[in-house]
C-alpha cells in the first residue's frame, strides 16, 4: 500500500486529544484524510448490515446495525473476534479503494485517522505517525464535557489505550492542542513540511 510515491501518514491520539480537529486541518491544507470511525459507521449502515445480522440475529433495523443492541452481543472475545472478521476486511477494501483514488488524483501525500494505531500495531504501515495530544487536565475536561460521560467511563477508555506518554515516545511528530487554534494549525503545517521533505 505504501508504494510508489504516495506517502500515507497516520494520525493517532487517545481520547479527548483534539485528532478529530487535527484531521480537519490536514482536510483544509488538501490533504486526503480517512476516517476509519466514519467509515465503520458508514459499512454499519450499509454494506455489511446483512452479515453482522446474520451473525448476531437481531441487531440490525431499518436504519442498519444498532450499536446499542450489538453492544451486549460483544461480551466475549470470540464473538468480538467474529465481529472484526467482518468488519475488517471491508474497512482495509475501503481504505485501499481511497489510496487508489489520492493517488489517481495527483496526491503523494493521505493522512490515516487511526484512533487506536499503536494499539493494533498499524504503525508499521505507515511512512511517519503524527500524534495529537494534549495535558492530562485538558483531555479529561474535554471528555467529561461529552453527553453521557463519566469519570468513571473515562477512565475505563483510557485503561484501554496505550499511555500518552508511551505514545509520544513512539511518534515521529507530536501535535500539541492544549495550545490555541492558530498555534496547533501552525504545528500541523510543520508537520506536514517536515514528512512531504523526508
């Protein structure tokens, strides 16, 4: 996936760090960004309805998959497992399919939103990892702020993810957004100067 000249940067960042913003402003410089959230939701309501349906009965409506009844049919690993046998393929189709197409359209450079990369070891896929992060106060506020979030949710979804220091440590370019708008958009074009020069 990485050849030819089309360099593909992976844009990563725990919970409550601004990555959503981030890949906004990579979109605003004309860089391809894909968003492998959206995308799932986008499969969700679509393409892979009648699999997920078919292996878990009863979670899908007029809409598509219904995340709040597929919820409790995820609570053990296999039935995860089954699940990202699924789902899987079809995000690494639709992510290949948009390389294809950046690449058609005269781009060297597409940005991967991968929330959870270091976690499911994609940075071995990538040319550079840029991580947004943010202080550790700044983050929980932004998160607590969210509907129907507690501390205590917060911190479950954190157990989960690898630290943020960990994080900075493994990144090739960190963004800081504890900072304002101007100086984080000022940061992102840095980074992207310092990976399309490299």
């Amino acid at each position: 996936m990485t050849d030819g000249p089309m360099k593909i940067i992976g844009l990563t960042g725990s919970i409550g760090m601004g990555k959503s913003t981030v890949a906004e402003m990579f979109r605003d410089l004309g860089v391809p960004v894909f968003d492998a959230d959206a995308e799932v939701h986008r499969l969700y309501r679509g393409e892979l309805v009648a699999a997920i349906e078919s292996a878990f009965p009863g979670v899908t409506d007029a809409s598509g998959v219904d995340r709040t009844k597929l919820a409790p049919a995820l609570s053990d690993p296999a039935a995860m497992a089954r699940l990202e046998s699924i789902v899987h393929p079809a995000v690494h189709e639709s992510r290949r399919r948009f390389v294809e197409e950046a690449r058609a359209d005269g781009h060297k450079l597409v940005v991967f939103d991968i929330p959870l990369l270091f976690e499911t070891g994609g940075e071995k896929n990538v040319a550079a990892v840029v991580l947004v992060s943010a202080p550790y106060e700044k983050q929980r506020e932004r998160v607590l702020a969210r509907p129907n979030m507690s501390p205590e949710k917060f911190e479950a979804i954190l157990s989960r993810q690898v630290p943020d220091a960990e994080k900075r440590k493994r990144a090739d370019i960190v963004i800081d957004t504890g900072v304002s708008l101007e100086e984080t958009r000022k940061a992102v074009e840095e980074a992207l100067q310092t990976i399309a020069a490299g």
